[in-house]
C-alpha cells in the first residue's frame, strides 16, 4: 500500500469571490516540487475544490474532507496521526504532513 495524498486543484471561487488557491496545499505542493521523486512514492490525487469531496469520505469520513490531507499507509509508525472515527484509518492534514514525509521518505525540513 501506499501513502495516499490529495490536494485541492488551484484557481477556484467560492461565495467570498477568488480565484484562490489553498494555502496550505501550495506548501505541499512546494515540496513536491522541491522533491520530484516523492510525486512516485505517493498517490496523489487532486481535487476541486467544492464539497463533497467523496473520494476523501471514503477513506476519512465526512468529517475529515479539508486538503491536504495524507492518508497513512500504516507501514510507518507516526504517533501524530489522527484516527478516522468512521473508517479507522490513520491521517494528517496541513501542516502535519511535512515532518512525516521528512521522516519516512527522507525529504528536508523548513527552516525553524
């Protein structure tokens, strides 16, 4: 199995106007630029940006559809993940996700 990424497809509006793009999804985005090789070791799925996100629910809940969110492959031990209540999978979301892609696939840190 593999460690399954989704990220929200940049350029979207909502009823506060846009065109926008994810905050927190670009610093992802950024480091997958910064680290090509991790683009093959993850699945990687980008979304639009409107809700429901099904392809997120069937592996989180419904609770649990905000992006970026990395769904555990549960083949690395990371305390730090957070438990679905609906499908018992291990994930993390936003800022969470960087230390664990430092500390499994060996990618840098940001700067302190």
């Amino acid at each position: 199995m593999t460690d399954r990424l989704f990220l929200i497809n940049p350029h979207w509006t909502d009823d506060d106007g846009g065109p926008w793009f994810c905050p927190a999804g670009s610093v992802v985005e950024g480091v997958l630029a910064f680290y090509p090789d991790l683009t093959t070791q993850l699945d990687i799925t980008r979304l639009d940006f409107p809700r429901p996100r099904p392809a997120v629910i069937e592996q989180v809940g419904e609770d649990h559809q905000s992006c970026p969110i990395l769904i555990l492959d549960e083949t690395f031990d990371w305390p730090e993940a957070k438990t679905s209540e609906t499908t018992g999978k291990r994930f993390l979301q936003d800022q969470a996700i960087i230390p664990y892609l430092a500390a499994r696939y060996g990618i840098g840190l940001p700067h302190p």
